[in-house]
C-alpha cells in the first residue's frame, strides 16, 4: 500500500505528484476463542471441594471469565472456581478473549 500526494498548489513548485514508499501489509487470520474446563479432583467423594479450572484457546493475555452452575452466575472473573457441588450440578465456563486486531 502506498499513498500518492497531488498538489494543486503550483506557484514554486516543480514537481506536483509526490509517492510514499510502499508499506507492507499483513493479513492476519481470524481466530476462533474457546474455553475448556477440567475439575481437580475427578472423581471426587460428595460433599468435597472442586476446583474447575478453565483452559482458554486464543484467550489473549487478560481473558474474563464467567462461571456458572446450573445456569447461574457463580464465582468471580478468575480461571479457576472452587466449590463443594452437589447431584447433578451442572458447570459452564464462558470466556472473552483480550485478544483483538492491533495495526503496527
């Protein structure tokens, strides 16, 4: 990419079309974000704790993180959740990459 500078201004001027050096471009491919989880320990006894552990894919360097059980919001913005679960809880980790296009 370049860009080409034409001036009207013609008193003085001996030269009117004036062309930068061409610049390189990158084309950077978009990409997926996910967010798996895994529980330590597992298998567990009832009534013990579990900490559910998130592992992020193209999470960037300050992913956030929103835990839920049984579809409601639980824990705090952090990649690991601790809690003593119950039956039939069901676990979700959703995840926001910091990930975004940044031009050089």
């Amino acid at each position: 990419m370049s860009c080409v500078l034409t001036s009207f201004y013609t008193f003085c001027t001996t030269n009117n079309l004036a062309t930068t050096k061409a610049v390189p471009m990158t084309v950077i491919n978009n990409l997926t974000a996910g967010v798996s989880i895994s529980a330590v320990p597992n298998p567990f006894c009832s009534g013990s704790k579990v900490n559910c552990s998130a592992i992020p894919t193209n999470g960037g360097f300050t992913p956030s993180y929103q835990w839920k059980v049984n579809g409601v919001n639980a824990g705090t913005n952090a990649s690991i959740y601790s809690f003593v679960p119950v039956q039939g809880d069901i676990v979700q980790c959703a995840m926001n990459s910091s990930l975004s296009l940044h031009h050089q």
